[in-house]
C-alpha cells in the first residue's frame, strides 16, 4: 500500500509548537508522500524541512519570500527531480517532483481571480504534463455539494468540473458522490464549511486507490484549520 498526505499549515506553521505538533501528525501518517500547502520557506519551514529530512523523507520546494504561502513536497521515494508546473505562472502555487513512483504537483491555489489562470493551465496542460496527481489546497469547488449551503459562493465553480473534463478524476467525489463534508470552515459566527482541499488523479492511478478520506483531528485540535486528505493507492 503506497500513501500520500496534504495538509495546508496555516500560513507556515506559526509558532514553533505549532510546528513540531505538525510535524508530529505528519511522521503518524507513515506517508509514501506529503504534500504541505501554505509552507513558507523561513525559520519555521526550515525547521520542519529538517525534521521530515532526519525521518528520511527527500523533500522539495519552489524559491519563494519568507512570507509567502507556498508547497512542500517530501517523498520516501527518491526525488528525481522538481519543477515548476508553468514558466509563465508562480511557481509557489504549482510545484511538481518526479519519484521513482509517481510524477506529483503539490497545489496552493491563490484566492478569488488570481487563481483562473492556474486552473487553465492545469486545464490547458495538465493531461500532457505527464503528472499522476495533482493534491493539495485548490481554495475551489462547486456551489453545491463543496460548501455549506449558507456559505459564500466559490469563485469560479466551474473550474474543477472543467479540469475533470480533460480526463483527471477527483478522487474524493468519485468516492464520496452525494456526501458534504468539509475541510476548511470559516473562521466567523456561521462556521461555514468548505471542501477545498482535493486530490485529482490520471484514471489508472484512481484504479488503484483504495481509500480516499479526510482526517479532521488536527483541524480539531487546532494543529491548522485545515483537515489533512489521506489517499491510500494499492501497490502496482
């Protein structure tokens, strides 16, 4: 059974305890592969790149400022190499690593507008991009079953389904047809859930995936406010 884990840190991590508790959940997954959004390439991020590297994982991630969101990728496979999923777009939103085992792009998609042209790119490349699955914080999804019916409308809805189109497959939904469950809610009185956090795979590696579940525990208990995505995939 390989694994793979995404998990958005709030905005690197925070304070130090935050970090190593992160940290902490992360190691308890056992994962093959982790994909950390809103990591930040400062003191704090440089301190949990350094504890998932001593447990053995390889780990990657795009050039950015201290304070900027961006993705981690770290791997138990070999990490052959790493890049940037569009020369034209910011690479802290969609940066891809190449293992021994799958080609993967860690995703951190930027709010409202800003965010259109990464998903045309995904669109517009994805399918020859050669990656098998593309995870992690898509701050996305359909006004039906991805939100609470109160809470405010996504920016851009269409996008997923239009991505889907092409021929990846939401791993979650195709598991999980009519249930609303959520990993991000809003931090106001409505606590309004959103499903942002996803997991979109070329068909033969959906065919192989076991399990595809939320773990709400370190959204629960304040680790992040995000719920971590745990896809389990048959070994070939």
């Amino acid at each position: 059974m390989k694994t793979v884990v995404t998990i958005n840190i709030r905005h690197g991590g925070g304070t130090t305890d935050r970090v190593d508790a992160l940290v902490t959940r992360m190691l308890g997954y056992d994962a093959d592969m982790l994909v950390v959004s809103e990591f930040r390439a400062n003191a704090n991020g440089a301190r949990l790149q350094a504890a998932l590297e001593r447990s053995g994982y390889a780990t990657s991630h795009p050039v950015a400022a201290p304070r900027q969101n961006s993705v981690l990728i770290a791997s138990r496979w070999p990490i052959e190499r790493s890049w940037a999923f569009s020369q034209t777009l910011e690479s802290h939103h969609l940066w891809c690593a190449a293992t021994t085992e799958m080609a993967i792009c860690g995703v951190y998609m930027p709010q409202g507008a800003a965010k259109v042209s990464y998903w045309e790119s995904l669109i517009q490349h994805g399918v020859g991009s050669g990656i098998d699955l593309f995870i992690g914080d898509f701050n996305t999804g359909n006004n039906d079953l991805d939100k609470d019916p109160g809470g405010t409308k996504f920016y851009g809805p269409e996008l997923p389904g239009r991505f889907i189109g092409t021929g990846y497959i939401d791993i979650w939904r195709a598991r999980h047809p009519r249930t609303r469950e959520y990993s991000w809610f809003s931090p106001t009185k409505a606590n309004n859930g959103f499903r942002l956090d996803h997991a979109y795979a070329r068909p033969g590696l959906n065919e192989r995936v076991v399990s595809c579940e939320f773990d709400h525990t370190p959204r629960l208990l304040n680790e992040t406010d995000h719920s971590a995505l745990i896809v389990s995939i048959a070994s070939d």
